[in-house]
C-alpha cells in the first residue's frame, strides 16, 4: 500500500476512534441511571422554583467563548406541572425571552416544551442529575436553523444547579453552553 493509503486509512481510524470516544466515553455517553444513587435528589419542583439567578458562557464550534449571559428565571409548580420563564442578557447588548412549560412524570420523567422548540423535549432526573434532550429553532437573526440539544443539569451539594448543554448539527457539535443557577432568596 502507498504511502497515501496508508494515511488515508490511519486518518479513518483515528475519525472512527474520536467518534467511538465521544459517543461511549463523552458528554454522550452519559445516561440518566449513571446518577441514580448520588444525593442530594435532584426535584426541579424543588430546586428550580421561585426566582433564579443564572450566568454562563457559550462556547462556539472550536471550543473558544463565543458569548457571555447573565439569566433571571422564575418558575412556579401546581403539582406535577410547571411553567419556568426565563430572560437572559447577552455581553452583545441582545435579549431573549423564553417560557418552559414543563411536566413531570411519577417515574422521574421530563416532558418539555417552548415556542422555539420543534417537538417536545424528553427527558429525565435520576439522582443528582436531570437531562433533556430537545430540538431548537434558532431565531433568524443566529440563522434559523434547527438544532439537536443534550441538556444535562447536576445538582451540587448546596442546591446550586450546573447546566452543560451540548448543540449539535446533523451529529457535529457547534456550539456548547455552562451556567450555573441558583436560587434567590425572597
């Protein structure tokens, strides 16, 4: 085999092998019973309830900040049902306002939805961890394209929430979000 070969099959390998570690040993590859036993018990009716304060970064395709937010949330539960509004202030001068509308399922499940999204998000909190996974449609202004987003949110010992969202098209990772909510006391 020529030397072009040789290459050619080496950089197939190592594209197999980054997608096998990303899919089995990376942010994918973490399932909702990986967390099942850990505590504090992760309740959204709990830990995100009232007003919350959130802050985080949003990384773009190459893993540098491509923007930074500040996060005012308040969410209310009647049972098993729960409305969460959010309003978020960007480092670019823009805002953006969203409304969950969230159900809970006895066995821990999540159903969500949101006027941006396309489809509900179905997820689930085992532990000290929820995650919810959905389809997003960006606003013209970002493109209009539609998105596939993992959310996972753990749950810290002092009921601070931590949230990594991974954003990807058509498999490819374009951008990834980390923010850290808490609540604020009344």
């Amino acid at each position: 085999m020529e030397a072009l070969g040789w290459g050619l099959l080496g950089a197939a390998l190592m594209l197999a092998l980054t997608l096998l570690k990303e899919r089995f040993a990376g942010f994918d590859g973490q399932v909702p019973e990986d967390y099942a036993g850990q505590r504090p018990q992760f309740d959204l009716r709990e830990h995100l309830s009232g007003p919350i304060k959130c802050e985080g970064v949003i990384y773009g395709p190459l893993g540098r900040v491509a923007s930074r937010f500040t996060g005012d949330f308040e969410a209310a539960w009647h049972g098993n049902r729960g409305v969460m509004r959010e309003h978020f202030e960007y480092d670019s001068g823009n805002s953006q306002d969203r409304e969950w509308r969230l159900e809970l399922g006895n066995d821990g499940s999540i159903r969500a939805e949101a006027d941006d999204l396309v489809g509900p998000g179905l997820g689930q909190q085992r532990g000290a961890a929820a995650r919810l996974c959905y389809r997003i449609r960006l606003p013209k202004d970002a493109g209009g394209h539609v998105l596939s987003v993992t959310d996972w949110m753990y749950l810290a010992p002092n009921g601070v929430i931590i949230n990594r969202s991974q954003f990807r098209k058509f498999g490819i990772k374009v951008a990834e979000l980390v923010a850290v909510m808490r609540r604020v006391e009344a």
